[in-house]
C-alpha cells in the first residue's frame, strides 16, 4: 500500500512524502530513490503548493529546508543532495504532483484508442487501468521509454511518453497503451497484438 513508503508517518508533510517515495520507488532508479529517503530521514519538508500557467492551475511538490538547520541545509543538502540530482528530482516531484491521476476518460490524452470509453459498462475502465499499472507508467515516464510493436500486416505503432506534434508515425502514450492492456485483462478486447491493434486509432498515410 502507498501508506507504507513513508516510514515517518507523524511528520509533517506525510501525506506529500508517501506519494513522493511512492513514486520515486516505482521509477526503478534505486539511487534517485535512496536519496529521497535520507532526505526524509534528515527532516526535510515537501510541500504542494499550486501554481497558475494561463487558464490552467496546477499542481507542484516543491522541496523545503523543514527541520533542517539552515546551516546544514545550505552546506550539506543542496551541494551534495539536491544539485547533483536536480532534473532526477525534479522528474519525481512532477510524476508524484500527478498523484496516480495521470488520465481521466476526457483527458485528450485518450484520442490514441479506438475504443469508447464512455459507452454504459465501460465506467471505471481507464481509473482502473491506472490503478493497476501506474508503478509501470512511473517507470517509463521517468525513464523516458518510447517502444515500438510491429503487427502482422506491417503497420507499427510506437508507444511513446508524449506525442511528437506532426509526426508521421502511429503514436500512443503509456497511460493509453496500459489502458489497452486492461481491456484485454477484462476481456473487452480480444487478446494478444492483433486484439490490441484493432483499438488503435491508426495514422492515416
């Protein structure tokens, strides 16, 4: 359970850390995660704060000296914790801001499935699918995975983090791809690549 990440659950700022080493676990890069673990250990704060980009209001974790001397803070946590790991860190705390919500059945980032997923019965379908494989979208949004699958009848799609505008290839996100697999876990589409090729919204050449 995520409860379990945060081995100092009295301290301020648990509900943040629990999802911060949740999602810091999950990327697979056990460095990146020992370091936010020793920065818990040593008492620092992460706070969310929500900041405005245009129309849209948006969710941040930002790192705080919290219980550390300023000192220390200054002399030990930023030179030899917080700058040599910067964009590692600033990966984590923009994968944990998400907290598991990464998609929803309006998000434009769905328009890669053939699939309605608003149709009766199909309620629940995409929150599902990020429940069961968010710590694997945690691994390749972190990583920066991009994969390709070929198909039998020689069309490929490339599963990717985010879309390239104006690419001429067949693309989906991960968060869609494991979607897919859901509905094959579910048995709304037929098993196997082919099962899943005919759910992709396929590039028109």
């Amino acid at each position: 359970m995520i409860e379990s990440y945060d081995p100092f659950p009295d301290r301020p700022s648990h509900e943040e850390w629990r999802q911060v080493l949740y999602t810091a676990c999950h990327t697979m890069d056990s460095d990146i995660y020992n370091l936010f673990l020793a920065l818990r250990h040593k008492g620092v704060a992460i706070k969310k704060e929500f900041k405005q980009e245009g129309r849209n209001r948006l969710k941040v974790y930002s790192i705080y000296r919290g219980e550390v001397s300023q000192d220390e803070f200054r002399g030990i946590i930023v030179p030899q914790y917080l700058e040599p790991n910067r964009e590692k860190i600033k990966a984590v705390l923009k994968l944990a801001s998400f907290e598991g919500e990464f998609i929803d059945n309006s998000d434009p980032q769905l328009h890669g499935i053939n699939f309605d997923i608003n149709q009766p019965g199909n309620k629940g379908v995409v929150a599902d699918a990020v429940k069961k494989y968010l710590p694997r979208i945690i691994e390749a949004r972190y990583n920066n995975y991009t994969q390709g699958n070929r198909f039998k009848d020689g069309r490929e799609v490339w599963v990717v983090c985010d879309r390239e505008p104006g690419s001429d290839r067949t693309e989906i996100t991960w968060e869609e791809f494991y979607v897919l697999c859901w509905l094959q876990d579910i048995g709304k589409l037929a098993p196997g690549p082919e099962g899943m090729a005919g759910a992709v919204r396929w590039r028109e050449v």
